[in-house]
C-alpha cells in the first residue's frame, strides 16, 4: 500500500508540472503583435504600437488585470510564439482554423469579418469576385491562410505566390508580379490607407474570417477569462467604438455588431 501511494503521489506530481501555466495566475502577459498592418497594428511615429488589435489587446487584458509586455513577430511567427512559451497570447489578426486548433487553443473571436480582393483600377472590371481569381496570381503571405481557403474552400483555380509580408504584396502587384491581393477586409482597409498605394476594393465579401486570440493549449481558464472580457468589451459599447474608430471611414459595414458566437474553451 505504502508503495502503491508513493507511485500514486509521483504521478500526480507529474502531471502537474506538464500542465500549462495559465495566463490568469500572472501579473504581466506576453502578447505578440505584428508591426506592419495598417489600421490594425502598427508602430507609429512616436515608436508606440496603435491600432485595432493594439486597442482590444489593451482594452481586454486591463479586464483581466494584467499589464502587458509587447513582443513584436512576423506573419508566419503567431503559432510558434504560443508553442515555444514566448508569448502567453497572440493578437495578429489571426482567424480560427481546425489546423491551427491543432497546435494552439483561441478565445473569441472578438470580431468576425470577411475576405474581400484589391485589384489595380485597370482590372477592375476583370475582377469583381472570388471566381474571377480563376488563373490569376494572388498574394499569399507565409502564415496566412487566405491563398488556400481560396483554392481550396472555393475551389477557384488562382495561382498563390508567396511574399513575406504585405508590404512586398503591395510591390509586387504594382510591378505585375501578382494580379490581386486577398485577406480580411479590415487588413485590405489598411493597406489602402498607406501612401503611394492604389488599388481598388472589390466588395467580394466572402469567407467568413472569425479573428480571434491565439493562446497556448490547454489554457481553459485563460481562454474563458478571456471570453468574458470580450463579451464585456461588446455590451459596454467599447467594441463599437473601436471599430467606429479605426474603420469608420473605411467603407466596412458596421451597422450590426454585435458579441461574435464564441468557439468555445475545451
């Protein structure tokens, strides 16, 4: 017996030290950022971050209490970052997807948008939906899923060439390289925004991107914690007011907005 509770003890003990700390028991959270999106999330003059995922990330964390500690990445560093322990939550503007549920868990999403195409104003009327992408090189940045929902999901013949970032998107459809670029809708309005750029917004609106918050698996009380602050975050108005904010002018829809159906914490 006495034998047979040490075993017993042993393993508990194991057990517990695998387990993911949870974000709730600290006083100050890692969160991983891109630094190179318009509107969404980007370094200013000032050297500060600003931004919509800048203002939710503030906004939500300061609920739970927290303070935070930015850690800036690339497009194709959001999975990682959670993987590796680097960062305890990733607001990249990163949608749900069941290969990424794989690796990392998501609280939210905490706003759900579409994917729309940018064309050059001379194929505007070439392109003016998702079909019309048929045999048409498109943008796809590393870590992004948008090129192969559009292939795949869709079944739409387009032809993905790979770019590091949308900042080499945006040269390579100015120099013919590429005949489109595909992503959220909030990410187009920002490349649109940035000086030099024109390029037409074609209003396709499909493929629902659920944006959410990336966060290491098995985190069940964070995600939850997390939830809750969203749900708060909608039913105050800050929500409506961050979205009026950074795209109030863009020409999105944001006539109803309203707490995104959650994933659910498991």
């Amino acid at each position: 017996m006495r034998r047979l509770l040490i075993c017993l003890i042993l393993l508990l003990t194991a057990c517990g030290a695998t387990r993911t700390d949870s974000l709730v028991a600290k006083d100050e959270l890692v969160v991983a950022i891109r630094s190179d999106v318009p509107l969404i999330s980007f370094k200013g003059q000032d050297g500060a971050y600003h931004g919509f995922n800048i203002d939710v990330a503030e906004d939500l964390v300061s609920r739970l209490g927290k303070r935070i500690r930015w850690l800036e990445i690339k497009a194709g560093d959001q999975l990682t970052v959670l993987t590796d322990g680097r960062a305890d939550l990733v607001f990249a503007h990163m949608s749900i997807t069941p290969e990424r549920k794989k690796v990392i868990d998501f609280a939210g999403p905490y706003h759900v948008d579409f994917q729309d195409i940018a064309v050059r104003p001379a194929d505007k009327d070439d392109i003016r939906d998702v079909r019309d992408l048929k045999g048409r090189k498109i943008c796809w940045v590393r870590g992004t899923n948008i090129a192969q929902r559009i292939v795949e999901e869709r079944r739409v013949a387009a032809i993905p060439v790979e770019a590091p970032d949308y900042d080499t998107c945006l040269e390579m459809i100015k120099d013919g390289r590429i005949d489109a670029i595909s992503t959220n809708s909030q990410i187009l309005a920002g490349l649109l925004t940035k000086p030099g750029v024109d390029l037409h917004l074609v209003g396709a609106a499909f493929n629902e991107q659920r944006t959410a918050i990336g966060l290491r698996k098995g985190d069940v009380d964070g995600c939850e914690e997390l939830n809750r602050a969203i749900t708060q975050m909608y039913q105050d108005g800050t929500a409506h007011m961050l979205l009026d904010k950074w795209f109030g002018k863009s020409g999105i829809d944001l006539s109803v907005i309203e707490v995104p159906q959650f994933e659910g914490c498991s």
